[in-house]
C-alpha cells in the first residue's frame, strides 16, 4: 500500500497510504484527468489508466473489489 509514496503531476501529494476509489477519483477528475481504462492486474486486483492532455499518464492499482485506491505511479 503506497499511495502515499508517489507525487502524481497536479494533485496535492497523499499522505494516505490508500484512499477509497471514489476519494482518489475525485482528485484526479478535478484536475482533468480522465480514466481511459483497465484491466486484471497481479493479485486479482484491477489496473486503471488515466490521461491528461498536460500531464503524463497515471496508471493506479485498485483492490479486487475496486473499492480502494492501493498505489497509483506515472508511466511515461
């Protein structure tokens, strides 16, 4: 659990280590992000890509059930 451990591009840094899924959506839609997909990921948790016209790409890491943000990172 490491959302706490990355600075995203134009969010506020998190100092939660995980953040309910619709908490840390909120951030990243209120900054212009949007989610351009996903899919299984290592563990039976759930990969979700967000894009941004001036900021790089996030992929983010959510619980099986896609109810918790574990850790999201920027890709490119």
């Amino acid at each position: 659990m490491t959302l706490d451990k990355h600075k995203l591009d134009g969010i506020p840094q998190i100092t939660s280590r995980i953040l309910p899924v619709e908490t840390f959506e909120a951030l990243l839609l209120a900054e212009g992000y949007q989610r351009v997909g996903s899919a299984p990921a290592q563990g039976n948790r759930i990969k979700v890509w967000w894009s941004h016209l001036e900021h790089r790409r996030i992929e983010a890491i959510y619980s099986p059930d896609g109810k918790i943000a574990i850790t999201a990172y920027h890709v490119d």
